[in-house]
C-alpha cells in the first residue's frame, strides 16, 4: 500500500527541475516584456460560425477587417504565426433580416499582452434571406450568327440554380460560352458551360449543356 504523499513532499518533489522551469519562464517574461512597445495593423480574416441551414448572406462580404494593435515588439511579431482571426456567432440570425455586427476584443483570439487599439470598420451589416432553388431557361450564345435553315435547341433547356431568393429571382435566362458554328453542315452536338450572373449563385448540378445544332434538309 502506498504511503500518502504530504503538501511538503509534494512541493520538494523534483524541486530541481521545478526552479529550472521557473527560472526560464522569468527569463521569457523578462525578454518579452522588456522589449520596447510598437503598434502594429493587423489584418485579421472573418469567420463565421453557427450560419442558419435555410439562410444566405445577400450582401457583400467583407473578407478581412483591420486590427491596430499595441504590445511588446516579440509579442506583434508572433501575431502573424498565430492566424489572429475575427469569429462572429450567427446563432442569434433565425429569418430573413439586416443584422448589425458589433466587432469586439471578445471576437478576436488576440493573445495576453497585445492591446487592441481600434478595429476597422467595428461593425459589419449583413443582409440575411431565404435560400431558394430555381430552374431558369438557357439560353445558348454562339460564335457567330446562327446560318439559315440551322436551328439550336439547349438539352437541358433550364438548370437549376441555388442561392439568396432576390438573387436568384432577378435571373430571367443563363447565357453560355459561344458554341462553334464553323463547318456546320450536318447535325452535330456542342457542348457548352452556363454562367452565372452572379458569384453569390451556385448551380445545383453540372453546368454545362448540349447545345443541339439541327441543320434543315
């Protein structure tokens, strides 16, 4: 049976290396804390967590906001390493709605040390809508004007696109990349990409299309 361990041996227990750690980590927080202070302008990435299933942003994103920073010279100069990132939490975003963001020290992982001086811009507003799915006409694009007797018909005539339900509302056709008509003389398949007006668009399948060239006999 084990004979219990007292505070005082317990504290006296590899004392050697006990003082070892200690004396290094005084001598770290000398050399950092020594050092002459800067300021420093960080630009940190924006993160998202907790986005609603049903919900898209419809407004512009900002990608990146700028943080001024103050600190010990070695404590900035680690800032970079350390991936300083800006997390908002949409779990409070439940219908469609223009939501304010308040940036604070809160939403950064800057470390112990580091004074946040300012962030710009401190509020971020996005607009939040539905997410709908809709099929929409294609329309195919050719190379030059489609000759005589040559008629073109777009398999699948519609694709089906996904994203912010104002977005996806305001798009009346999809255009194509230009279909060759050089040396059409007989029937013959072309195949051929949709675009999306849009970046805040995605398709929901493949996007691209058989253009059917169907000369007249």
């Amino acid at each position: 049976m084990m004979k219990p361990v007292s505070v005082v041996q317990w504290l006296f227990r590899n004392a050697g290396w006990k003082v070892l750690s200690l004396g290094i980590a005084t001598l770290v927080w000398i050399a950092v804390y020594r050092e002459p202070e800067m300021a420093s302008i960080i630009a940190a990435p924006v993160q998202y967590k907790n986005i609603p299933a049903n919900l898209e942003i419809s407004s512009d994103i900002v990608e990146s906001v700028d943080l001024e920073t103050r600190g010990p010279a070695g404590l900035l100069r680690n800032l970079s390493e350390k991936k300083v990132a800006i997390v908002l939490d949409f779990s409070s975003v439940h219908d469609p709605a223009e939501r304010t963001f308040t940036i604070q020290r809160a939403n950064t992982n800057l470390p112990r040390g580091v004074e946040l001086i300012r962030i710009v811009p401190s509020q971020l507003r996005f607009t939040f809508e539905h997410r709908i799915v809709r099929n929409v006409p294609v329309e195919p694009r050719f190379s030059d004007a489609l000759p005589a007797g040559v008629k073109a018909v777009s398999e699948p005539p519609e694709l089906a696109i996904t994203g912010p339900e104002s977005k996806v509302r305001k798009v009346a056709f999809l255009s194509t990349d230009p279909a060759d008509l050089q040396s059409v003389l007989e029937d013959k398949n072309v195949r051929v990409t949709a675009y999306l007006p849009n970046s805040q668009l995605r398709f929901q399948g493949s996007p691209e299309v058989t253009v059917r060239l169907t000369v007249a006999k």
